[in-house]
C-alpha cells in the first residue's frame, strides 16, 4: 500500500526532542509494512521550549496526502496554536483536524491507525479512546 491515500499524522510538543521521540515510538510501534506519514512539531525555530505556528504549518504540509491531517498536541499552548491555525483558514492543508487525545498513547493509536488505511474519521476516534486507556 502507498502512503499517498493515508491520513498524515503531526505531533506538536513544546519540546522538539518530546515531538521526535513520540514520533520514532509511534512509527516503530506501527510495525512492518507502509506506515503513515508522521512529522514532529516540537519548540520554536531556535531550538528552544514552545510552539511555532510556522513549524506547525511546515509540518501538516510535509504530511498531507489529500487524506487529511490529525495533529496531536501535548499542552495547552500547543493546542491554541493549532486551534488559531486552524481558523485562520489557510495555515493548514484541508481537512486538518485538532484531536482531543493524550499525546503518547493518543498517538500511537493514530499512527497504527492511519498505517492501516483508515480514514480521518477513524484516527482521530482511534487517537481519542486512548483516553480511556487503563494502566491499573
């Protein structure tokens, strides 16, 4: 299966190393075969802790397929970011939607996912039920 019909997957963390490391632990617990594309959106240009609206944009373009984009984001100020993204209309590629998922685990469920061809609707349904996700 080609990567061109899958949903792309963009991880915004406040740090860019958190962002990478999410990213490499979504896409190795994908397993074998085409995996989704992934991109990592982490701290601002100069390296340092936060969000950037333009690493954001860079990020959700490199992954678009025509398939649509779910960004995954870790606090709140990564979520502004990408909620004023999303309304200015044009920042984004079409069908690009903000999911309401824990950042690790919501993340791996979107890449798994995403990998086996499921459509925008089913990542972020997948990506979401990571909430319910029990550890005891």
């Amino acid at each position: 299966m080609s990567d061109e019909k899958l949903v792309g997957i963009v991880l915004v963390s406040h740090s860019a190393e958190v962002a990478t490391s999410v990213a490499e632990l979504a896409v190795g617990l994908a397993g074998g075969g085409t995996t989704a594309p992934v991109a990592p959106a982490g701290g601002v240009e100069d390296g340092g802790l936060g969000t950037s609206a333009e690493l954001i944009s860079a990020a959700a373009a490199s992954v678009d397929r025509g398939a649509g984009v779910a960004v995954l984001t870790d606090l709140g100020s990564a979520v502004l970011t990408v909620k004023t993204l999303l309304a200015e209309g044009d920042e984004l590629p079409a069908h690009t939607r903000l999911v309401d998922a824990p950042f690790v685990e919501g993340a791996v469920a979107a890449v798994v996912t995403a990998s086996a061809g499921a459509d925008l609707t089913a990542v972020e349904a997948a990506a979401a039920e990571a909430y319910t996700y029990r550890k005891v």
